[in-house]
C-alpha cells in the first residue's frame, strides 16, 4: 500500500475532504480530488499542519 486516498485521511481526521483538498493546495501536494492517493509523507504533512492549527 503506498499511503492514502483524500477521503481515507479525512475521514481519519473527522475532517471535510473538500477542506483536506484546502490544505493540500496550502501545502503544495497534488491532490484533486476525494480519491487521489497521498504518499505517507505527505499524510505526515497533512496531519502535523492539523495539529499546528489546534
């Protein structure tokens, strides 16, 4: 498995996926849409801007 899909991670972090797809285009990660797949690295990334932001 290589990481993944928008939709998997936001419904992880009991977040909207359209605003998982905000934060991506933040953060420069290719997304576009609920089912492009995310490397882990880039989950890690995702995950610790959240945690920034509490």
């Amino acid at each position: 498995m290589k990481g993944l899909r928008v939709l998997e991670l936001s419904d992880a972090l009991n977040v909207d996926s359209s605003d998982l797809l905000a934060v991506c285009a933040i953060l420069k990660i290719k997304a576009s849409s609920r089912l492009s797949m995310l490397s882990f690295e880039e989950c890690k990334k995702i995950n610790d801007y959240y945690e920034n932001e509490i």
